[in-house]
C-alpha cells in the first residue's frame, strides 16, 4: 500500500538548488542510455549508487586486491577498502565544496567495477595479450553498461558513466597532466580521492609487510603532509578544499555565474607546496615498494596466471561460462570479460585446476 502524499525526489532536487553553480543537479541529467521513469524517493545520482553497491562486480572487489596479492595479514588494503576509502575522502571534499555528494559517491563507488584480479599487475598483462589493449577504467564502463544484470548492465546516469571512465591517472603528475578530464567537477574530485587514498594505504601496507618503516619516507614531503597516516590524508584533504574553494560557490553564490562548464569554471587540485610533497611520496613507492625484488616476484607468478588463463580459455571456448559467450562476437574479448571479473582466489583455484597450467607456474 502506498502512503506517501508527496514526491521526496522532487524534495532532495530542491535543496540540491542550493548547491554550487558548479555542482551537477540531479534533475538536469541527460539521462541514462536506455530511458527509465524517474523514482519518487531518489534522484538520479542516489539510484545510480544504489544499484553499483548491490551489484555482482562491487562484490568482488573484496577479493581482489591492490599491491600486496593475497597477503596472509587481514590488514592490507583490498579493492573493495580502497573504493570505501575513495568514497568517504571524496564525499568529505565534495560536501565541504558544496557539490553534489551524491554524485561524488557514486562515481567513487564504481570507479574500480572492471579492475582486474591481482591490481596493476593483472590490468598490465592484459593489455599486453589483448590486440585491443586493456585500461581499467574503460572495463569497468563495460562492466555497467553491458556485463551486470545478466547482460544489461546497471543503465547508469551519464555523468556517472563519464566519472567512471575519466578517473585514471597515470604514473606522472597527480594534478591532472596525464589523466582523463572529467566533465564534472565532482569527477575531480574523485580523481584527487583515488590518489590520496592509495598512496596512503600502499604506505600502510608497505609498513606492514616490513618493505619500509615510516622513518624511510621523504623527510621533505612529511615535513609537509605529516607523518602518520592520518596527518597526511587530514593535509591533503584540507589543502584540496582551501586551493579549491572557487569551486563551492560561496564567493559567487550572490552573482551571476556566466560559465558553470567552459574554461572558466574552477578546477580541483592541491596546492603547489602540497602537490610536489604528494608527488615525491608517489615516486617514492615507485622506487621502493612497487619495484621492490618481493613485491615484482609475486607480481611475475600473477602476471604468469593471467597469461595461461588466456591462452588456455583462447583455446578452449567452451570452458567459458555461457552467458560470456553473448557479450561479444569476439573470442579475446570474452576471454578478457571473464578473466578481467575474476578475483584473485578465483583466478588461483581455475589456474590451480588445469594441469597444464599449474605445472607451468609452478616450475
């Protein structure tokens, strides 16, 4: 029985009229790839959360894992902490600029959706076998518009989509000169969210995996950013919202805003001070964590289990699940959908369970 008098969709767009000139309102979506009436509790953005949480891919996220694989402590960053972690430093950078936190969230939530079995490692051998190229990024806009819901995917909104697809970043400068350009500001903000968050908890794990000790960190960049854990992300964050604070609105709010999406509108971004110290920190685990002897070991014996997990499903179609036969014409491209799905452990038992495959990685 339906009591409700009153559309409280139409109540949350209301107060998002509040919002900066610069944030992105929920009612004046474009839409999703195949149109659907609008719900009388959510908005858009709120829906498009809803459905990436309870979908298959945001589940598996909790087996997969970043830098360390399958590591033996219950500690370590996994992707699905990471998303988490996204997610809450960007809702915090997005309420406080007085953007749409829905949004933010939703982008943050379903940024990783495609990310491969064994983090980077695995995302790097699959672009290697795949004639096509693989970024994960472009694998998880697969993931919602096609591979979820039996092949219908989730029918996100489009700025959720555009979010998804330009969060990466490259190895250079996390400001922004070698990554994708989202068309919200609170794309942005997720960006800025990824880097922070995985610097600092691949810090973390570092530490604890005895590769590093906290006094081995760039005494330049703590003198900046702090020393512990918390200290850092409290400086990043801070510094993203005073060197941001155009994007909020509160000096325009009283003013005619000409331009919410050309050139003049406002960028995310940290500091110049604070930028160079995160920086440094990310070399920093470039030089001695990522590229350490033991991390690069079980990176070669992941990237060896991905490798014969191709060729062998390459040869043997039929051992593909069915319904990954119906999402492309393309051989390679089923294999890399079902091979780019798997978690870590899942991807270890199906290796483990071809004899030709386990006598190879086992030499």
């Amino acid at each position: 029985m339906v009591i409700r008098s009153i559309n409280i969709r139409q109540l949350s767009e209301e107060k998002e009229e509040n919002l900066s000139p610069y944030a992105v309102k929920s009612r004046l979506s474009p839409g999703r790839p195949r149109h659907e009436d609008p719900c009388p509790i959510r908005t858009t953005f709120q829906r498009d959360r809803d459905r990436i949480i309870h979908s298959k891919a945001f589940r598996r996220l909790k087996h997969k894992t970043q830098v360390f694989i399958a590591p033996l402590g219950d500690h370590y960053a996994t992707r699905l902490t990471h998303t988490l972690e996204v997610s809450q430093i960007a809702r915090t950078i997005s309420r406080s600029l007085n953007l749409n936190e829905d949004l933010t969230e939703a982008i943050a939530l379903g940024h990783d959706l495609g990310h491969t079995p064994f983090g980077h490692t695995g995302e790097d051998i699959l672009n290697e076998l795949y004639p096509k190229g693989f970024r994960h990024n472009e694998q998880s806009l697969r993931v919602i518009d096609l591979l979820e819901n039996d092949g219908q995917g989730l029918n996100l909104s489009q700025e959720v989509r555009d979010g998804i697809l330009n969060h990466s970043k490259m190895r250079g400068d996390i400001s922004g000169k070698e990554r994708g350009k989202p068309n919200t500001l609170e794309g942005e903000v997720c960006q800025m969210a990824d880097a922070i968050t995985y610097i600092n908890h691949d810090i973390g794990d570092a530490v604890r995996a005895g590769i590093i000790t906290e006094r081995d960190l760039p005494l330049s960049a703590i003198k900046t950013l702090g020393i512990s854990h918390s200290q850092r992300i409290n400086t990043m964050v801070g510094d993203i919202i005073d060197n941001s604070w155009s994007a909020s609105g509160y000096t325009t709010m009283n003013a005619a805003v000409s331009d919410t999406t050309g050139t003049d509108r406002p960028v995310i971004s940290l500091s110049s001070q604070v930028l160079e110290a995160t920086n440094n920190l990310r070399e920093f685990l470039f030089q001695r964590v990522y590229n350490v002897s033991s991390v690069r070991e079980e990176a070669t014996r992941a990237g060896e289990v991905i490798r014969m997990l191709y060729h062998y499903l390459k040869e043997h179609e039929a051992k593909l699940p069915p319904e990954y036969r119906a999402y492309s014409d393309e051989t390679e491209r089923r294999v890399m959908d079902y091979i780019a799905g798997m978690t870590d452990q899942y991807a270890l038992r199906l290796a483990d369970g071809l004899p030709a495959v386990k006598e190879k990685i086992e030499q």
